[in-house]
C-alpha cells in the first residue's frame, strides 16, 4: 500500500477514536485457522495461540482500508501527492547516498534506477512512512473481521506466520501499513517470501533498515514480473479526429499493439516494434483528460500495486530525479 492512501486517511481519521479489541483464539473462524496452520505447516499451536491472541483488531484499520486514494481522487490530485519538490529533492539525495549499490543492482537486473527510487519513494518517501501498524495487527483485523477481503487477508497473515518462522522474527516486532505492506517497499508477506532478497550478503532479509537489501528485492520483484530491460514504459498520446479505437477502460493489462493503436487514431511516438503490447489510458489531470500509451513495463509496475495511476506516478517521479540528480551533476 502507498503513502497517498495513508495520507488521505490519516486525515479523515485524524480525530476519530479508534476501537481496539484482542483477537478472540475461542472463534470458531481463528480455531479453524489454527488448526489449518498446525495440519498443513506443522506449526506450533502454543506460539500460535499466543501470537494470535496478543494481536489486536483495530477500526482504524477496517476504516483505513475502505477508502484507498486511487478510488477517491482524480489522477491530477494523486499525482500531486508525489511530484513534489520535497520528494523529488529527496529522491536524488537517496541516488546520490545510494549511487554505487543503485547502479550496481541495476545492471545486475536490468530494472532502471529511475524505477527503484521511484518506487520506494512512492511507497514510502524514502523510509519516512512506512506505518506504524503491527502487521500481526493489521492482518488479524483484515483476516477475521474484513469479510470482504478475509479470504485474501487470511492467505497474507498465513504467509506473515511462515516468514516469522523462517526468518527468526518476533511476530511483534514487524510494522507497516494498516494493510501489512512491511518496510521500505512496502511487500505484502507473500511477496516478501517470493521476492526479497539478501542483497547485502549478510544472512538476512531485511527490508525495514537494510538499503542495499531494499533495492536488491525491488529490483528482484520486477526481474521476476519479466522486466524488459532498456524497453519504453510509457508515452503521452493524443486522438485524431478520425480515432475510431474503443474507450479506454484503463484495463491492467495490454490490449492492442502499437500498429493496431496508430492506425484506429491514437497519435503517439515510440521506438517500439509495431507489434510490441501497448494499451490506451484516459486520466483526468488537471487540465482535462489526459491520454497515455503504456507498453509491457508499465504494466509490470501495476503488478506492485494494481493502479494506473500508481504505475504513472512511480514512472513520472523516477524521471524527474534522474532530472535533478543529472542536472546537479553538470
């Protein structure tokens, strides 16, 4: 989950109390999951029973969770929570702190440094929001008391329970958003068991204060989502009077082609092949509605978080660091 949804909600929720109850482990729906966990993973049922039990089950989280900004705002108002001066500024301070490791795992994987600190600077302004939630707290309240999302909810704190083991964590310690998004880039627990990485070399995965093991699992996360390396993400379009294509419904996935897009009317310029996957995008930006083209890799973004408009903001806020970062250079 991204720092606009945490933003809008905290200021919705600024003043409201919020209600906390223990998990009950005598419900029938927890003693199910606990018997699921011992049966199928071998897990001990003391330590589960007592993690479970000392975790919470918070309104603030079922609040926070109904209202994400990318159903809420316009794409001309969620794009100004990123492209700041103050986040773009801090962008190319962490490239310039990070230069050797960015550079490094970036030609180890082939995913532009303009992504990995656009991403993380998306997710989490550079670490300064990554959320004060216990992820115990947070997937409990999602797994029992969210119906409509339990059945997801209960998969991730499933995997949340695993990785604890694994990695040799209290299950206490863990923080993130009020969805269980963890550390700097944000993984759900599943991704973080697929896709984090030891990229420091030190024995242990850790994404809430080793940099060089954030980058190396953002980075991980895109290689395995198939990445194209040096390939286009996106470019601004505009429709000729003759367009005769279908309304764009900002599907997550590609639909057409760049032949079969330039020739129903959408203008727009790429290096591409003609028969590379492409899909037309409307936004409503401030100056009206907005068109965009986006290709392979700007849909490999969407698959870190399921929005066009997260995937346009990640791309425009690593461009314009680089921007900055180069431009500082000389």
């Amino acid at each position: 989950m991204n720092t606009a949804t945490r933003l809008i909600v905290a200021a919705l929720l600024a003043s409201a109390p919020a209600a906390a109850f223990a998990i009950d482990t005598e419900r029938a729906d927890v003693r199910d999951f606990i018997d699921e966990m011992v049966a199928e993973y071998d897990y001990d049922r003391t330590t589960l029973v007592k993690v479970l039990a000392g975790a919470e089950s918070k309104s603030a989280i079922i609040d926070a969770i109904s209202r994400p900004a990318e159903r809420t705002l316009t794409w001309g108002d969620y794009r100004k929570i990123f492209m700041t001066p103050e986040r773009i500024q801090a962008g190319a301070d962490f490239w310039r702190e990070h230069d050797a490791t960015l550079r490094r795992i970036s030609a180890d994987t082939g995913v532009s440094i303009e992504i990995l600190v656009g991403i993380i600077g998306v997710e989490t302004f550079y670490g300064r929001i990554t959320g004060n939630y216990r992820v115990v707290d947070s997937l409990s309240t999602l797994a029992f008391d969210y119906p409509p999302r339990a059945k997801f909810f209960r998969r991730e704190l499933q995997q949340f329970l695993l990785l604890v083991r694994e990695e040799g964590m209290d299950a206490n310690d863990a923080t993130g958003s009020y969805a269980g998004a963890m550390g700097a880039p944000q993984f759900m627990p599943s991704s973080f068991r697929a896709y984090a990485v030891d990229a420091s070399d030190d024995g242990k995965r850790d994404i809430w204060s080793n940099w060089t093991d954030v980058i190396g699992s953002v980075a991980n996360y895109f290689v395995r989502h198939k990445w194209q390396p040096q390939q286009e993400v996106v470019t601004r379009a505009t429709l000729a009077d003759t367009w005769n294509g279908a309304a764009p419904d900002n599907s997550l996935k590609t639909t057409d082609t760049v032949a079969s897009l330039q020739s129903s009317g959408v203008q727009f310029a790429t290096a591409l092949d003609d028969d590379a996957d492409s899909a037309l995008l409307k936004l409503d930006g401030d100056g009206g509605d907005e068109y965009w083209v986006g290709f392979h890799n700007f849909f490999v973004i969407t698959r870190y978080n399921r929005s066009v408009m997260y995937a346009l903001a990640v791309h425009q806020l690593g461009q314009e660091i680089a921007l900055e970062v180069h431009n500082a250079a000389g």
